[in-house]
C-alpha cells in the first residue's frame, strides 16, 4: 500500500486528484486565531547552575532545543476554506465522509459554508472534543474544547463501522448492570479525551497536534482497511500515523516545510511513502 504526503498548497493538490478517489477526509484547519501557533521544544539537563530542582534535590537546567510556528491568520478565512471544501467534495466518493475539526470561534460560520455545499441534510453529527488542560481565565468559563462537524456524501450510502468503535467505561457502571459495565458503551457526540502529553511518546513538537486516540476513533468509524483518507492540512502527520496502524492508505498535504520535517522524522524509514515536492534528509 503507498502512500502520499505533498509539499504544496493543498488547493493545487486537490484539483490534481481525480473524482470520487477519496473514501474519508479529515482536516484541521488554522483556527483563524489571529495569533502565530509556537511550541517551543526544551530537554533538562543535570546542572549545579540549574533553573529547577528535581527528584532528590538535584538541580536542572532548561535547555531550549527550538521552535516551531505557523501563521494563524486570514483576511478573510471562508474565502480561503470555499474552494478547498469544493474539491473535498469532489473528490469523495459517494460513500466518502468529511470530518471538518475547527474551534468555537469559526464553527458556526463554517457550519453554514458546509451545508451550502455538501447540503444541510448531510451533515450528520457536530461532535464536541472535551478536555481539561492548560491555562484559565477568570473573564469567562474557561473554553476547553473543540468541534468536529461530520458530514456525508450520500444519506442512503455511507461508512459508519458502528461494532468496530472502541467501547469507553460507564460513568455509572452500577447502573446499568455487570454485563453492560464490562462491554462499555458506545462514545456519544461528547468525546472526553486528553490533549497530547507533554512528555509523551506521541509528543512531535509540532503546534496544535492532535491526539492519535481521536484520529483513529474517526477512521475507524468512517473507513474501511484499504481505503484512502486525506489530510489537506496535515500538519504534524496524525492522521497519516492512524492510517499506519488501521491499514489505510493516507494522502497528506502540507505547505510548511517545519510540518514536512515533522512528518520526515516521524515516518522515518518508512518505505511506503511517496514524497512530492519534498525530500526527507537521508540521516532521518
């Protein structure tokens, strides 16, 4: 199974594909913030001179190792979203799904430019990605989420694996009985799931990752082994690692080169992967 991943505006990538190739889309684009997303890389070393202390009273030192960024605005962020979300719509096919992940601050009006081109009675779920991290206002109820809307190419013909969903635990296990408290239930629209660890495993540095766990519970649910996904703003390469385990073929695009050498080292020696316009470093 090969794969793709192009370094490219992703609005040339589209118009490339041919109609109806694409079984599932994922994409997360720019909030339209306002602001430049930064994740700054650091390590600790051992050092009497050190900033912070750690285990047993020994100090450390912060090593800033460096940084990664992108721009997070645009004069007018539906103009740019049109024509790419035209050419998603193509390129799925008749049983394809779109899942459209954004923020509280774009969603409504983005919800609107989906219903009016894949039509309002094809959108199916608004689903809310909870997680409890990170800093607090004191202004307003802290926001700690975001929105996934799902949308389908066809009501009558579309993919939803509804017993390959990984099961979560009851709230109320006792509720509802031991036979059903050690199946689990199947996730709502609600989804409670952790944002990346800092010092994790899945940690690539890139700003704005996002979980494996969610990536895959959308896989799963809306393709099958074999099929294709694309990410048109792939960023740092999770959907692509979903599809390497699920046993999916994935076509990513890009067009920040700090996003292609994320995705150079995290797929490093990874044979099955065909790169367009960008050439990973051979010591990767």
């Amino acid at each position: 199974m090969s794969h793709q991943i192009y370094y490219s505006d992703n609005l040339s990538v589209l118009k490339g594909l041919p109609s109806e190739s694409v079984d599932l889309i994922y994409i997360d684009p720019p909030f339209n913030t306002g602001k430049t997303q930064r994740r700054t890389q650091v390590k600790t070393e051992r050092s009497e001179r050190g900033d912070r202390t750690g285990f047993a009273g020994n100090r450390y030192e912060t090593v800033k190792i460096g940084s990664k960024a992108y721009g997070d605005l645009f004069d007018d962020f539906l103009a740019f979203l049109e024509p790419r979300l035209i050419e998603a719509y193509r390129v799925l096919t008749k049983h394809g799904s779109l899942y459209f992940h954004i923020d509280y601050r774009e969603v409504h009006y983005c919800k609107i430019l989906l219903d009016q081109i894949f039509g309002r009675e094809s959108f199916l779920n608004e689903i809310i990605w909870a997680y409890d991290y990170g800093a607090r206002t004191r202004q307003k109820w802290p926001p700690k989420h975001d929105n996934i809307l799902w949308y389908v190419k066809d009501l009558r013909h579309y993919t939803f694996n509804y017993d390959e969903i990984e099961r979560i635990p009851y709230m109320a296990p006792g509720l509802v009985g031991p036979e059903k408290a050690a199946k689990g239930k199947l996730p709502t629209d609600t989804w409670w799931h952790t944002i990346v660890a800092t010092n994790g495993k899945e940690k690539t540095g890139y700003p704005t990752q996002k979980p494996l766990g969610i990536i895959r519970r959308i896989i799963t649910a809306s393709s099958n082994p074999g099929e294709t996904v694309l990410d048109f703003f792939a960023g740092s390469g999770t959907t692509g690692a979903a599809c390497l385990e699920l046993g999916r073929r994935f076509i990513l695009v890009d067009d920040n080169p700090q996003a292609l050498e994320t995705m150079a080292n995290r797929f490093a020696g990874n044979l099955d992967i065909e790169w367009i316009g960008y050439e990973p470093k051979t010591n990767l």
